[in-house]
C-alpha cells in the first residue's frame, strides 16, 4: 500500500506528551510494586516472547471510546497507528517497564551501595556517592536530586544516542524488510485486529465469535494462573506449583524418568506462545520444533559415546546454564557457540550478502549518486543520507562515550559491533517468528577473545566496564532499552504499511519517545528506590562488578581448555548455506532463522519446542480444512484473541497486585 497520510491533528501530540508522561512510570511502577513477577509486567513480558501488552489494552481503550459520538472524529485507522508506534516507543526506551529487570543504570547504584570494591570499577558519573546509593536499599528517603543530576544526564544521554542510532539502522533498512521482504512481525497481528475493527466494511469477514474465544481463554489463563500463584486455597488446575517457571516451562528433574533425554529441558503450558507462533509463517514454525528434534537426536547420540554424562542429574535451566553440565558449552557440539556466535553473525552477514544491492543503493543515494531507489527514497522516513549521517555521528558519539569511561578504541567498537549485530537478528528473528532469539549473556565475550585471549587477573576498570555492557546490556535480551527500539520501529513501520500510514509520522513518534522516555524512566526508578527501597520492591537486584569477574567469564563462550572456534565457524557456515539454499530454490524448506530459534539457548529454558510444534499442527489443519481465509477469518482471531485477553488479564491482576503492595491480604 502506497503511503499517503502524513498528518495528524495537533491534538494527537498534546496526547502522545500526555501518555509519554503517564506510561513511563506506570509501567515502570507496574514491575517494582509487583516485586518483577514476570506474570504481571504491562510494559513487556520478559523470557523470549518481549510481549508489550500495554500496546494491546491502550488500543482496546480507545477502541472502546470511539464509540462515542463525541471522540468518532478523534479516533480513526491513523491515529490508532500512531498510539501504536506511540506505546511500542515507550516500553522499548523503558528498561525498568520488563519483568526480566535487567536494568544497568540501577545495577551499578546497587553496586555502590554493596560492594566496596565498586568505586575502582566504576566511572563517577555512573551513579551517586556510596552513602546516597546505600538509602536506595531500604528506601523511606527524600530524593537529594542535586546529587543525582551527573548520573542521570550520562544514563538519559547513553540510552538516547543508542535508541537514535538504532532508528537510523531502521530508516536505512526499513523498505527492504518491510516492502520488499514483508516480514510479517505477528506481534502486529493483534494491533491490526483492533485497528480493523474500527471499519466495520473492513472487519466484516472477521469472526468475532473467534475473537471472543480466544479472548476468554488468554484472559482465563492469566487470572487462573495469579489465583494458583498468590492463593494456596486454589486448586493447583494448570500443576503450576509444581516444577513450573513464571514462563510456564515444567521442568525436568533429576528423578524423572525423562533426564537421561539429554535435550530434553521440559515443555511450556503458556497457550500465549502457541497463539503467537501460530502467527508466524508455516514455514518457521515447522523449523523450530525440526530442528529441535534433530539436535535432540544428536546429543542423544554423543551422549551414548561419553559426552554430556552430567546431564542427567541437572534438572531444568541447569541443563542450559550450570556450565559444568550444560548441553550448550560442553563439547562435543558447544551448541551455545554454535547458535549463539556462529549462527547469529552468519545470519546477519547471509543477508548482507544477499542484499547487498540494495545497502550499496542506500549508499548511493546518500552519496547523491544515481540510484535505483530514488522514487523509494520519497516515502521513506527520513532521506538516505540524513539516516546514514545519524547512524554514523550517533556511532561516534557511542564511541567517544565509551572512551571517556576508559574504554579503548578496540573495544569500545566491538560493543557497539555485538549491540547492532544482536539487535539487528532479534528484529528478524521477532519479525519471523515473534520470538526473539539468540542470547548473548555467554556467547558475547567470544568477541572479545581478539582483545583479550585471557582475561586480565586482577580485573582492570576497563575490562569490567565492557563485559558489563557486552554480557548483559548489548547482548542477553532485547528489552535492555539500548536499541530495543531498532526492532519495536520496524514493528511500528509495519503496521503503518498495512493501513497506508506515511513513515515519517512514525520517525517523528519513535524520535520523540527515543529523546524523552530514558529521561523519565530514570527519574521514576530514583524516585521509587529512595521511596520504598530495593528492599521491599524486587528484594535485590544483579550486582555487575561481583557477578562478572575474570574466572567466571573465562568460561564464556566455551569451558576453559576447549577449542570452541569450529563450532563457531560451523555455526556461521551452515547459517550462509541455509540462507542462500532457501533462498534460491522456493521448495527447499529449511533456513536458519527457525533453526536459530529452535535451538537457542532462551528457547530451551522456555521450552518452546512444543509450543512451535501445536502451533505447526493447527496452522496447518486450519489451511488445510478451511483455507487461507478461514485462517484470515478464523484462525488470526482466534490467535489474537488470546493475545489481547491475555494483555487485559495481566491488567486486571496487575491492579490486584499492586493493592496488595499497598494493604497486604
């Protein structure tokens, strides 16, 4: 659809300030008072789904008011597209709005307030004196702003220039992925639901009878799962207390007769990964849960011949974390380096290489060169030449950032190497598949192996500061705030090509949210630890200068003694020939994408392999029984439906949670 809509009335703006102003600390506060339950978060579900339910509630809100005769002539397909590029905006700049707290600013506040060592390793202007950062624990303080203006202005600059750098990527890549390539991303499939909904001629081949069902089950699952969570009285129905994580994986014990399956970490019982891989295209899904099963064969087999004889007496996430007894970093297959490194860098390079026509085009363009995408370069967000310019002096400026820390030329460029290189596949992997895949919390000091082939005892400052950044911030999740914006953009940019939205109205949202939203996400966290402390919000929180020390990352990416590299390479080869193959020839039906994510680290502590497969066998019996459209009428309802039950039932047991921080029961 050819962008036409540019324009919004003034008074779309006087709302996005005012919900910019709202939603950030809501959503932050929504997480602290409810002691970071994963189950309860609004801003973003952690785990591997980055599931922003406040997109979905605040656009069925507004739905809801459009019916009123008075706001029919506020409330339309554009500004319903706004609010969403508004809202995706706000959770992917908000680090504190995850359930999976992984926060850095707080980290080193943290730090200095409990380890005396801290001061060495940490710059001055990363948080407040020890003393005021000690009344952060036990909270009940008046905020001494003054103290605190230094660390705010470096955190707010850090998380802008990154999310500004990362809006710029996207400007550059926005018409292949999402013209060309029409990357589906399904966690858009609920926002165009609701938006649709809005035009009855639109909606009417819709099944709301569907929606409704899949409303109510995702809505039920939630309130179900909170009853079992904070009532003993309730009847355990989902077995949810026993050997269950707040993801919904039931894992593998030590004394099951499923451990000496050495793949085998557990399932998931959490229907809102069925619905959203449901949504992802057949082909992914079918890879995930393949490839899951092959990998499964071949541990089984090396395990026959002496590998992995630990396994069986780890249970669950241990299989994929204890390093001593993971199937990821032992050998023979060092499956972490193999996904992690290998096929992650070769995912990004296949596509570089495949179109590289197209990156030189933008090269071009911005060299005011002749070029095949000048008309292209029309509706875009912003001109070639300026997002090339902005992606450079916003990398420069990162750079020049680090070195004022006292980090070094060489490693401060490969942090910002693995910050693109990771954001840049979760956008494909969340696009394709609505999960986001790899992690780099092990794999991503394998980077650095060029810079420091063994680790510097005793640890030097600059040493600290960049595995902090690479092992956590960059590489671990998406929702670290740093660019989670690069792919909830390209989100936003795609909702905007289905209802024929002009992107630079997008750019202008998404700078706008970039700029202010840091700002306020640091002032809500100062505001609530000097309030009521870590102690009675999250309990505690990472400490990075302790938790990350020179024996304990030597271990990352492989054990120490072990020759990890060819896991790498095969990693990154097979990732060039799955992605060329594919390509190339429409029948063959394998490529890396599925691969990675099937066999992730983040994938198995979820236990998304059995997700993957249910939704593969009803996507495939819908098409096959009803069609594509009983799959569009049908099956997209059913799937969003529970999507956006699930985000409503999160609100409704959110508002209970937060009471009960209040007046405990």
């Amino acid at each position: 659809m050819t962008p036409s809509i540019e324009k919004v009335p003034l008074s779309f703006w006087i709302l996005a300030i005012i919900l910019i102003v709202l939603l950030v600390p809501i959503t932050g506060l929504w997480v602290l008072l409810q002691k970071g339950q994963c189950i309860l978060a609004l801003g973003m579900l952690g785990g591997i789904t980055v599931f922003m339910p406040i997109t979905y509630v605040l656009l069925t809100v507004f739905l809801a008011i459009e019916k009123i005769g008075f706001f029919k002539r506020f409330i339309n397909s554009v500004t319903m597209v706004c609010l969403y590029a508004l809202t995706v905006g706000i959770v992917s700049m908000n680090s504190m709005a995850a359930a999976d707290i992984v926060y850095l600013p707080p980290a080193y506040w943290y730090s200095l307030a409990t380890n005396p060592m801290a001061l060495d390793y940490t710059p001055p202007w990363f948080g407040p004196s020890p003393d005021i950062a000690k009344q952060l624990i036990r909270g009940g303080t008046p905020v001494p702003w003054m103290e605190w203006i230094p660390s705010i202005i470096w955190w707010w600059w850090l998380y802008s220039i990154c999310g500004l750098m990362s809006i710029a990527i996207v400007s550059i890549l926005r018409y292949d992925w999402i013209d060309v390539e029409r990357i589906p991303y399904p966690h858009t499939e609920p926002a165009h639901l609701i938006i649709t909904l809005l035009e009855p001629e639109r909606s009417r081949y819709i099944s709301k009878g569907a929606l409704t069902i899949g409303s109510i089950i995702g809505f039920l699952f939630v309130v179900v799962m909170f009853m079992i969570i904070n009532f003993p009285w309730f009847p355990d129905l989902y077995g949810w207390r026993t050997n269950t994580c707040p993801s919904g994986l039931t894992y593998v014990t030590t004394g099951s007769p499923l451990a000496s399956i050495i793949f085998y970490t557990g399932f998931n019982k959490n229907p809102l990964y069925i619905a959203i891989t449901y949504l992802a295209p057949l082909t992914i899904a079918f890879n995930i849960w393949f490839w899951y099963l092959i990998f499964a064969i071949l541990m089984q087999v090396a395990y026959h011949f002496g590998y992995y004889t630990g396994v069986p007496e780890t249970s669950g996430c241990g299989r994929v974390y204890c390093t001593t007894n993971s199937i990821f970093h032992l050998p023979p297959f060092h499956l972490l380096v193999f996904e992690s490194l290998g096929l992650c860098s070769g995912i990004l390079v296949a596509y570089l290489f495949v179109r590289r026509r197209y990156v030189l085009e933008t090269l071009k363009a911005a060299l005011a060169m002749k070029s095949s995408l000048s008309d292209v370069e029309k509706n875009e967000p912003i001109k070639y030449r300026y997002a090339w310019m902005l992606a450079v002096i916003s990398g420069i400026l990162i750079l020049v950032s680090f070195g004022i820390c006292g980090i070094s030329l060489a490693p401060a460029t490969t942090l910002v190497f693995t910050l693109v290189l990771y954001h840049l596949v979760w956008a494909r992997t969340w696009g394709l598949t609505g999960i986001y895949a790899p992690s780099g919390f092990y794999a991503a000091p394998g980077y650095f192996r060029w810079i420091w082939p063994v680790d510097p005892v005793p640890m030097t400052k600059e040493w600290s500061l960049t595995m902090n950044l690479a092992i956590v911030e960059f590489t671990n999740a998406p929702y670290d705030g740093f660019g989670t914006i690069l792919y909830g953009s390209l989100a936003s940019f795609s909702e905007a090509r289905k209802i024929g939205v002009n992107p630079k109205l997008i750019f202008k949202i998404l700078f706008v949210t970039a700029i202010t939203v840091p700002l306020l996400s640091l002032l809500t966290w100062i505001f609530a630890a000097h309030t009521w402390g870590y102690s009675k919000t999250i309990g505690s929180y990472w400490e990075p200068i302790g938790r990350f020390y020179p024996e304990y990352v030597s271990n990352m990416p492989a054990t120490v003694g072990t020759e990890w590299r060819p896991a790498a390479l095969a990693g990154f080869i097979t990732a060039l020939v799955l992605m060329y193959l594919h390509s190339r020839f429409v029948w063959f039906p394998f490529e890396p994408v599925g691969l990675l994510v099937g066999i992730s680290n983040w994938s198995f502590e979820q236990g998304l392999w059995l997700s993957a497969a249910i939704a593969w066998i009803l996507k495939t019996l819908t098409l096959r029984i009803a069609g594509s459209r009983g799959y569009e009428n049908y099956g997209v309802p059913t799937a969003c439906g529970v999507m956006i039950g699930y985000s409503i039932g999160v609100l409704i047991v959110g508002v209970i949670g937060i009471y009960r921080f209040f007046f405990p029961f």
